[in-house]
C-alpha cells in the first residue's frame, strides 16, 4: 500500500452519516452519489471510468492482498480512502452480512441522444417501472444482451437506488441508461428510424412473429397497470408472450428478458 489509510471508528462521523443516507433517495440526489458493494463491482467501476468519491473498506478487508492494490487505485483516481470497523459497514449497508468494502460513485445521467447510433439496433423502455429489484434485473439482461440502451419514461424508481444496483450486478457500470418524456422517446426513436414494439398481454400478434425490423425499441409497461391507452396508441406493434397457467402475466423483469431474448435470437445472436 502506497499510500497511508485515513481510520474511522465512530457511527456519528459525517462521512459515516453521509453513506448511511445513501440509501435515500433525497440524499442521493442531494450528492448526487450512489453506493455499490463488493470489491468486484468497485472495481468495475473505476476501471470502467466511473468517478469514485469514496472507497470504504472493512478492516478484515485490509488484511487481503487485493485491498491495497485497490486502494493505491482509489487514491491514483483522487477517491477518499477510508478504513472501519466491521459494524460500521453494517451501519452503512444496513446489512447483517455486509460486503468489505463499498465505494460511493458520482452518478451519470445521459441524454437520449447518448444512445442514438449504437451498434445494436435494440433498445428497451420501461414505462413507470417501480420495483428497483426489476429494473437492476432488467439493465444486467440488456447487458448480457448488448442492447443499445435502457429508457426509463414517466415516474420510475431511481436506477441508483442500492437494490436497483446490487440487482443489475455490475451492470448499472456497463449498460447506457437515459430518462425521457414518452413523447421525446417517441420522437427520438422515429429519428432513429426504430419500431416501437410494446409488450402486452392481450397483444394482437405474437412475440415471436416478425415484428422487430432492423431497428426497435421494445416498450414494457408498469407493474400493476401496464401501458395506458395512449402509449399503446402510438406503438407500432403490441405483442403478446404466449402464457397458459393460472397466472394473470409474467414479472416484468422475466417478460422483459424473453422479449430482449426473441429480438436477439430473430438477428442470429449477432
Ligand atoms: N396487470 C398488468 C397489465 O395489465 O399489463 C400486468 C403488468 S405485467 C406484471 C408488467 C408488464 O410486463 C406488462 O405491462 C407487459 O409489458 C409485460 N408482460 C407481462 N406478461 C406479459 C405477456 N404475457 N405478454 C406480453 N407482455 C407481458
């Protein structure tokens, strides 16, 4: 380790109290900070270029080999460097069995047009989406997908959210995400030249027909409501997921990675 180790103890530290408050969105806004767990995910995001403002690590943590290579990193990219008692982790993660070590990252917010032009040609947009477990889930399947870009439009849940995070393992570092009225998604995605592909349950074709064109945007609608009228209205195409049981829909997230998936596999998973 090249550099020497600040060491806090107490709970009521302001830095301590700061991290803690991570957890609310108000707080996060207010920074305009976000926390990922785990020495894998911090170190994903500053070798990804992610500004990290903080690396906390446990002092169990200290004891292994990669914890001073990843704070020599954290110090070079002009983090603060912090050690803590165990508990203290906890404190801050608000978890029994916390991870070693946690960073606060600077959030990034793209525009739409930071999407335009990418590679893929396929894009999903969340209408409203709530649960930030579903939308974590839905930026890793969009990853793993090579999608060109998550859109959140109308009222969703924060993407920095810790749960929205720790769902997207990873991917919350990787997958371009933007938020946007539905009409500048709308207009935006004429330009692009993209179908607008909506996934419903009582669609009129399938989601398996050939409805994705070279270029799409696949909308998905909110938990408990799904897509009002006037979306739909505006949808090029509303397909349905084959479904045969006594449930009334797939979870969004499982609805989201089958359309994704179908889309994918139509292009020969090029
Ligand atoms: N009651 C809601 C509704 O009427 O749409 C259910 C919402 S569902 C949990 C969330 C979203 O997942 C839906 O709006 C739709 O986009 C997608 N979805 C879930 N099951 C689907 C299916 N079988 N076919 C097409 N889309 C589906």
């Amino acid at each position: 380790m090249q550099h020497p180790i600040e060491t806090i103890t107490s709970p009521s530290n302001p830095l301590i109290k700061r991290l803690r408050g991570l957890e609310r969105k108000k707080q996060r806004q207010e920074t305009g900070l976000f926390m990922a767990e785990g020495t894998r995910l911090v170190a994903q995001g500053l070798a990804r270029g992610w500004r990290l403002d903080t690396l906390v690590l446990s002092r169990p943590a200290m004891q292994r080999d990669h914890a001073g290579e990843l704070a020599d990193r954290a110090h070079r990219a002009g983090a603060r460097v912090v050690c803590v008692p165990e508990r203290l982790v906890g404190r801050i993660t608000r978890k029994d069995n916390p991870q070693a070590v946690i960073g606060a990252f600077e959030q990034s917010r793209r525009r739409l047009d930071a999407l335009s032009g990418r590679a893929a040609g396929l894009w999903i947009a969340l209408h409203e989406v709530r649960d930030p477990g579903n939308l974590g889930t839905i930026l890793r399947t969009a990853d793993c997908a090579g999608l060109g870009g998550v859109i959140l439009t109308g009222a969703c849940c924060d993407p920095y959210s810790v749960e929205a995070v720790r769902a997207s393992m990873g991917s919350i570092f990787d997958m371009p995400f933007a938020e946007a009225g539905f009409a500048a998604l709308d207009d935006w995605r004429k330009r692009q030249g993209a179908r607008l592909v909506a996934a419903r349950l009582n669609g009129n074709v399938r989601h398996d027909g050939n409805i994705y064109g070279p270029k799409a945007v696949i909308l998905m609608g909110n938990e408990q409501s799904g897509l009002p009228a006037p979306l739909e209205a505006a949808c090029d195409t509303l397909a349905q997921i084959p479904m045969r049981g006594g449930a009334d829909s797939l979870n969004l997230a499982q609805a989201s990675a089958v359309m994704i998936y179908e889309a994918w596999r139509q292009r020969g998973f090029a």
